[in-house]
C-alpha cells in the first residue's frame, strides 16, 4: 500500500503525463510489493504537490543551473515496514520511479551526469498508520490489502 508523494515545479506534469504517471507508480509499486487487487488499489494513493519557481533551489540556485533533466521532481514513497524487507525492494522502488518518470518525460536513458529524479523510500514502523478513525497495524494493513476487498474491517 503505497503512498506516493510527488513534489514537482507548478506547471512541470500535464494532466495526461500525471493520469499516465499516475497509473505507472501505482502499478509498479503494488507489483513489487506483491499485491495488486482492488483492495491494495483502494490504500494506494499518489498526492502530487506543485511548488512556485522561486520556492525551490538547487544547488543554492533558482535558475536550472544545477537542475537535471527532465525538471525538478521529488518523490516520497510511504510504505508499511516490513513490506520491503526482501533483497533489492528499495533499490527496484527507486528504479521503478525513475523510469516511469523517464517515460512519462519522454527522456533517454539516465546518463549518469545528474541523478534525477530523487526518490525517498519511507518504511513506516507499526502504530503510525491510521484509518478510519483507528491506528491500523501491520497485519490488519497486509490482512486488508491481500483480501482482495476494498472495505476495511470494523473495530469493535
């Protein structure tokens, strides 16, 4: 159950480049987490934040002076802790964003020269997710997600 937090320039995304954005992250996020069903679809969420020009530098700079690429993009991925734990699962996160973002942009094949775009993997420990008025453990997150069912349960 990804969240996914893209920050980007005001303006960076067309509505089509963030629909097919969109759809990438979330698809290839739940693959590597392991589930992709209506239910782990229903708790995952992509916010994307636009920021003004001049809020954010690179580089002690607002200009593109030290700006890769493809533009200014942050992205945060929050998953639940334990759900990234096999060998590799981070690492395929962060690949798995930068190409949906490479693709998105229509942009060759990272060089090397820039790394863009950043990515941070959040691994949110038990007792901070909540839902539904309730703080949602781990295996009641795992539970609901592999279930197949888009409602959470109730807690009595």
């Amino acid at each position: 159950m990804p969240m996914i937090d893209v920050t980007m320039l005001k303006g960076a995304l067309t509505a089509q480049q963030r629909t097919e954005l969109t759809e990438k992250l979330t698809s290839e996020l739940l693959r590597i987490e392991g589930v992709d069903n209506e239910a782990s679809r229903s708790i995952a969420w992509v916010l994307f934040h636009e920021v003004e020009p001049d809020s954010w530098a690179v580089g002690g700079k607002f200009d593109d002076s030290y700006v890769p690429e493809g533009g200014r993009f942050l992205t945060v991925v929050s998953v639940p802790s334990g759900g990234l734990h096999a060998k590799g699962k981070k690492d395929d996160i962060a690949r798995s964003v930068h190409d949906a973002f490479r693709e998105v942009l229509q942009l060759p094949p990272e060089t090397g020269a820039r790394w863009a775009p950043w990515v941070i993997v959040n691994d949110i420990p038990d007792g901070n997710w909540g839902a539904g008025g309730s703080i949602r453990h781990l295996f009641e997150i795992h539970s609901y997600a592999r279930s197949g069912v888009a409602a959470l349960p109730q807690i009595a």
